[in-house]
C-alpha cells in the first residue's frame, strides 16, 4: 500500500500556518486559528497571548492536523497520510 502525498495546497496551508504560528512571537497570538478557520479560539488567544503561551506552544504540534481538516473542508480532498 502506497502512502498518499499531500498536495501542494496542503504543504503551503500547513507552511502559511506554521508562518502565522511564529507570529506569536510578536505579539500576535492566534492568527493560525483564524488563518485555519478556528474563529472563536482565535479570538480567544489573541486576547489572552495564546492561552498566556501554553496554548500557543501547543499549538506547534496541531497545525498540520488543523491545516488539513481545513483544507477538507474548503476543497473536499481526501486526508493525507503524509
């Protein structure tokens, strides 16, 4: 059994959050989520510095699994296994 690869749209919505992830550092918690479609906890980490970083750091090990459910839902593509 082959592994499907992700396509390139999937590689540049997890890149683009990744990106936005590291915006954190400069104040800007949060934009990933708003960036992957998550509005209401992107509010809320904006206002609270990613849940006072802890969220933030976590974060750092959901966006690839947050970059492609939003990708389903935007394009309907299979899940990768990437």
């Amino acid at each position: 059994m082959s592994a499907i690869v992700p396509s390139q749209r999937v590689k540049n919505r997890k890149f683009t959050s990744y990106l936005l992830w590291f915006a954190g550092f400069f104040w800007l918690c949060g934009l990933h989520r708003l960036y992957n479609g998550k509005t209401a906890s992107g509010i809320l980490w904006l206002c609270t510095l990613g849940l006072f970083g802890i969220g933030q750091f976590v974060d750092l090990f959901f966006i690839p699994d947050m970059a492609e459910k939003r990708h389903r839902q935007l394009f309907g593509d299979r899940p990768s296994n990437f």
